[in-house]
C-alpha cells in the first residue's frame, strides 16, 4: 500500500513538474486525477446539489491560473483540496467574489526567469482557446466572472448581462461544465497567442481614449468599429454607435475621465475595465469605474458595447497600466 500511494506521489509530482513547463495534457490529467477528491470536499461543505459542482469547477479554473505556485509538487493533492475548501467556506460567508483567472503578471525585466513567464503564457493560451470556442450567451458570465476584477458577483454580472441572478448561475454552471470538455479536447491542439489579443485589445483602449479626448471619438470608431456598432446597458439596447458618441461627448464636456486598470481580450470578446475620474469641482459626478463588454465580429471590429458601471474600486485596482503590462 506503501508503495503504491509513493508512486502516485511520484507521479503527481511529475505531472506538477510538466504542467508548470506548459504542458496541458499534464495539467489535465492532474486534475482528472484528484476530481474525486476535490469533489467530497465539496461534497463535505456543501451537501449534494449544483453548489458542490460549481465550486469543484471553480476551484479547477483557480488551478490553471495557480499550477506555478505549488511549491511541493507532491503535495498538489492536498494543495487542490485546499482550493475547493477555500471556494466552498467562500461561499458559505455569502462571498460572491472570486479570484480573476487573469493574465499572469511578466517578468519586471527580460531577463526576470523568462523560461517560467514562457511556460505560464503556454497555459494562459490552452485556457483561452478553449474560452473563445464557448457560444456567446456562456462566453460572456464566465469571462465576467473568471477573467474580471471587478464584475464578478452573480449580481453584477446578472445587470451587465441583464439577466436574472438564476440564468447567471445556470449559464456559469454549463460554462464550466462545457470549458472543462473543451480543455480536454484541445490539449493536444495548437493555442493561439492570448497575450498578442491582450496587447492589441490594451493598445486599441488606449488609442480610443485618446482619441476621444482630441475630440476624434466618433471618426475614430467610424474607421476602426463595425458600422452597425449597438449599445447596450445591461441587456437593453440604448442606441447605435452615434448614441456612444454622444455619451462620450458628454462626459469630457463634463470634465469625466477614463483611465483603463485591467484589460483581457479573446477572438470574439474583450472586456476594458476603467477608472472613471469625475471633475476636481465634483468629486461625485460619476461611479468610480466603468466596464466596456465588447463584442467582436470576424475581423476583431467592435460590434456591440455594453457599460457596466461597477462597485468602488480598491487602492491597489485603480491604477493605469505599467509599460511591462503594455507587453504581456
């Protein structure tokens, strides 16, 4: 018995060691492997029901991200279980935030261990191939939920989507459930450059803000947007592309700014998270931060807006982005 519980340490520890080098089938034995564990966690806290399933694959989408933080490769066992546990007494508190499954930060410098931000990008791609193959109505509550920081409650993302509460659990359910079928089917598959996405997606943030204060928001959107471009708040339409100018318009006429703190893109969607700065002689004219949803069409134009003006922001959340997170 000894010896066969010493091999699966072995073999844990090797596929830890594999995974953390980029390698998908690993990370996806690994957490086939330890399922039935993680699940009587869940199981344990939370009784039966779709609970227990959610947060089991909660805590699988928190692995992805965190497969480069074990420390004991033959401990991922007990490090897995940790996650759910955590997930699941989160819950319980009646916590609805969870961790973004977001772009690893890279190295400070090129030379700051580019072998192991090489070996997480590998990681970040698989996971986000598998996203973009999601249909838009689950694409949508999971990237929210898993990639934002700040329109991450059920409730949130309920007013985002405009749907109710209920949806939003059902559609995060299957969404996880489908993303976990896909990650398997596409181990072995060629991944796209996420961080190339990203990059472009913070780039076109940038020159769309900068355009807006130089007065050019609208012809700038005409020359890079869809031209059928359609604005939504939460999930009523309000108006076209010329409804977003005037928006736009507006609120620098009002002394309203925007500074972007945490951007992820995929092939078909990209969220921009933004701080909104009111005027110095009104410090309560606006929220604190606005989320743009944007839907993409086939070329990468924007084709639909939504605005989701989210919660106060934390100290740490509120920041424009280094010139190290212009390259990730």
């Amino acid at each position: 018995m000894r010896d066969r519980e010493a091999a699966d340490l072995r073999e844990d520890a090797g596929l830890v060691r594999l995974a953390q080098r980029g390698d998908a089938t690993a990370l996806a034995l690994l957490l086939e492997r330890h399922a039935p564990g993680m699940r009587a966690v869940a199981l344990a806290l939370l009784g039966p029901g779709p609970d227990a399933d959610d947060m089991t694959q909660e805590a699988a989408l928190t692995a992805l991200r965190r497969i480069g933080d074990v420390r004991d490769p033959e401990a991922v066992g007990p490090w897995l279980r940790m996650i759910v546990r955590n997930a699941c007494r989160s819950l319980l508190r009646g916590q609805a935030r969870t961790e973004p499954v977001g772009d690893p930060a890279p190295p400070a410098t090129a030379d700051a261990d580019p072998e192991r931000w090489l070996e997480r990008s590998a990681l970040r791609d698989w996971v986000w191939e598998a996203v973009d193959q999601l249909s838009p109505t689950l694409r949508m509550p999971l990237v929210l939920r898993h990639f934002s920081r700040t329109v991450t409650s059920y409730e949130d993302i309920a007013r985002a989507c405009g749907t109710p509460v209920g949806t939003v659990r059902s559609r995060l359910s299957q969404a996880r459930a489908r993303l976990g079928d896909l990650l398997t089917d596409l181990t072995a598959a060629a991944h796209g450059d996420a961080a190339a996405r990203t990059a472009a997606s913070r780039l076109e943030a940038r020159d769309t803000l900068e355009a807006a204060e130089l007065g050019r928001f609208g012809s700038f959107t005409a020359r890079r947007w869809s031209p059928d471009v359609d604005l939504y708040l939460g999930g009523r339409r309000v108006g076209d592309r010329e409804a977003l100018v005037r928006g736009m318009e507006c609120d620098l006429a009002d002394g309203v700014r925007q500074r972007p703190y945490h951007i992820v893109a995929g092939r078909s969607l990209a969220v921009w998270e933004m701080e909104l700065i009111s005027p110095p002689d009104d410090p309560e004219h606006c929220p604190p931060a606005v989320a743009w949803l944007l839907t993409l069409d086939e070329g990468g134009r924007v084709r639909r807006v939504r605005l989701h003006h989210s919660r106060p922001l934390r100290p740490d959340q509120a920041r424009l982005p280094e010139a190290a997170d212009l390259l990730m």
